[in-house]
C-alpha cells in the first residue's frame, strides 16, 4: 500500500491533536458512536482476540454514575463531555476465538492460564482504546483519555452483569473547548527513549 496521509491529516490525529479538558455543547451521534468502533475493530490485536469491551456513556444519568466514582478533578471532564467511554477488558476474551479466530484452535492456548489472559486482555484492549482515539480524531472529534478513578467501583457498576469484565481507563469523546488547554508539554527527541541497532 503506498499512499500516505496527508499532512493535514496527520496533524488531525497527532500533530495538532490534544487532551481535551472541556468541551463545547455540542452532540456526538449514534451515528459517529458507531463509525469510531468501525474502525477501531479493525485494528490489529494478537489472534484477533478483540479482548476491548467499551461502554459509551452518553445519556446525562449515565456520565453521572461514572463521575461518582472518579476524582475530583475528573468529574467535570465526564460530566461535561457528550460521550465519555470505559474502556475495559474481558478476562475470558479467549471464549470467542473459536468465531474470531477460526484458523486454529487459539482458545486452548489460554486456557487455564488466567494470569496469561489478564495480560493479553489488559495488554490488547489498551491497543483497542488507542485505536479508538484515532478513530475519533479521524472523525474530526476530540478525546480526553483519564485514569484517576475507582476502577473496581466502576466495574461493579457497570460490568455487575459481567463478572470477568474489568474497567481500565476512561475517554471523553466531543468537541473540545481549546480554552480549557495547557501548553502543548514537551515532546523528546527520538535519540533520548531510543534505540536503533
């Protein structure tokens, strides 16, 4: 494949891009909801093993349940945000290799290896949550990724259904106030985190 993004478009999704703190009263639709896991699922994971579950709070009741288990400082962020996504994982993502993976028999590879699976599923639904940032920006929205939150409250709230369902780290999703911002922080040079040999 040779073509290339454009610069515009990488300034989109990285150059330009920032982590939003406010957001506009703007809507996210359904419509966009949908199109961001479109192509977030279409992003590589090991064995295809989509081990990412997403829940999109957007309804006012629902952001409102999140924001009570996050802190202080958070809060607003969510509360605030059309869309704010919890990002977790499924522990037993290796029961639906059998249709995800169908070349080979992947789920006895996880099998009794729970620890094994926890960092496969923490590990690949990170990657996923990553892939729906870029989907996002893609799409002309803004993000706010955040930890600072109760992450087993959050899951006895909203995974009560699925038991070997965990939350990891949250995303607001919307249109972003740049007022809000900070000063773009300092990037490194490559020769200073890395290595090639």
């Amino acid at each position: 494949m040779t073509d290339t993004l454009s610069d515009a478009d990488l300034d989109l999704i990285f150059r330009e891009a920032r982590s939003m703190n406010g957001w506009l009263d703007k809507e996210v639709t359904d419509e966009q909801i949908h199109a961001i896991y479109e192509l977030l699922k279409m992003g590589p994971t090991s064995a295809n093993q989509q081990s990412g579950r997403f829940v999109w709070c957007k309804s006012k009741e629902s952001k409102e349940r999140l924001a009570q288990h996050a802190m202080e400082g958070n809060k607003e962020k969510i509360l605030t945000a059309p869309v704010c996504v919890i990002i977790g994982y499924d522990l037993d993502f290796h029961e639906q290799l059998p249709w995800l993976f169908p070349h080979t028999d992947a789920k006895s590879w996880f099998e009794g290896d729970e620890e094994g699976r926890r960092e496969q599923a923490f590990r690949n639904s990170a990657l996923q949550g990553a892939y729906l940032m870029i989907a996002a920006r893609s799409l002309g929205l803004d993000c706010g990724p955040m930890s600072g939150f109760d992450q087993d409250a959050t899951t006895r709230e909203f995974f009560a259904d699925q038991p070997r369902y965990r939350a990891d780290w949250l995303c607001s999703i919307g249109y972003g106030d740049r007022t809000t911002i900070f000063d773009r922080s300092p990037r490194p040079d490559f020769d200073r985190f890395n290595q090639l040999i």
